[in-house]
C-alpha cells in the first residue's frame, strides 16, 4: 500500500488528464507482458477504476480506505 500512497504524492499537482495517460501506459505494458486479460470493455472499466483511485488518493489522503473500497 505504501507505494500507492507515494505514488498519490506525485499525482497531486497533475491533472486528471495527465493521470489517464499514465494510466492507459501502465495498462497497456501490463497487456504487453501479459498480466492483463480482458475485453476492450475490461479495460476501460480498470482505467476508469484505477483513475478514480488516483485522483482520490492525490487529492484527499486521510479518507482513502473509505473511498476506495470498490464494489
């Protein structure tokens, strides 16, 4: 969990939209070596997910645990 936190310290002055390129690189070298399977759907629904887990962490570190608990 740490390295997601220093990570969120690093995100806080880009914007949302630096944040889903970051994302769609990190994702797509995940395909490359094979670490993601999934539709076209799948995909975008994790880069949507883990955007909205960035820019909650980035911007507000004390509530974390009670806004990233995904369903």
């Amino acid at each position: 969990h740490g390295m997601k936190r220093a990570r969120a310290r690093r995100d806080a002055g880009r914007t949302r939209q630096d944040i889903v390129t970051l994302v769609k690189r990190q994702l797509t070298r995940e395909i490359a070596e094979g670490r993601f399977r999934g539709s076209l759907e799948a995909v975008k629904r994790e880069i949507d997910r883990r955007v909205k887990e960035r820019m909650i962490m980035s911007r507000n570190n004390n509530y974390t645990r009670l806004a990233t608990a995904s369903p």
